[in-house]
C-alpha cells in the first residue's frame, strides 16, 4: 500500500511542474496515508488501542481491524458497556427495539 501512494504521489508532483493544483493533491493524499493509512497497519499503543478506542458509540463496527486482540477486546467491552448504559436508561426505548428487531 505504501508503495501505491509513493509512486502515486511523485507522478502527482510530476504532473504538478504543468498545474500546481496537483502538489495540492500530493499533499492531501499523503496527508491522508500517513493519518489514516498506516495507523491500520501499525500496533497500537496501549490497551486503548490507540486515539479513539471508544469514541463514537455505534461505530465501533466500522472501523479498521484491531492489530491486536487487546484492542479488540477493550474496545468490544467499551461497547458493551454503553450498550448495557443505554438499557438502563432508557428501558422503554430498548424493549421497543427489541420487538422490532424480532419481527
């Protein structure tokens, strides 16, 4: 992957000697590998699994694969407890969901 974006990224700069927009499309898309890219592949560093590990709520699902089972598993209880805090309070709202995930 970070050979893609590399070769990707002075073809970019080649291309921007003709159009300068492109260096601003080099830079973005470095910017991006480098924020998002290689924070996937890279171990995490501590048993927060990173910048994060528990912010969002519901979109503990959409995110990258943990890079070690400890992040996983930290952040599979951290979305159990806001689920199990949601029941709690408010137990009206979750029984009405469980009937409509029965159905």
């Amino acid at each position: 992957m970070g050979t893609i974006v590399m070769s990707g990224t002075v073809v970019l700069v080649i291309l921007g000697f003709g159009n300068h927009v492109y260096w601003l499309f080099a830079v973005a898309v470095l910017f991006l590998y480098l924020q998002y890219g290689r924070s996937s592949s890279a171990p995490s560093g501590g048993p927060g699994g990173g910048a994060g590990a528990g912010a969002g709520g519901g979109a503990s699902s959409a995110g990258p694969m943990p890079s070690d089972y400890r992040a996983y598993r930290d952040r599979r209880d951290m979305q159990a407890k806001w689920e199990r805090r949601y029941r709690r309070e408010r137990p009206m709202e979750s029984r009405r969901q469980e009937r409509e995930k029965s159905k």
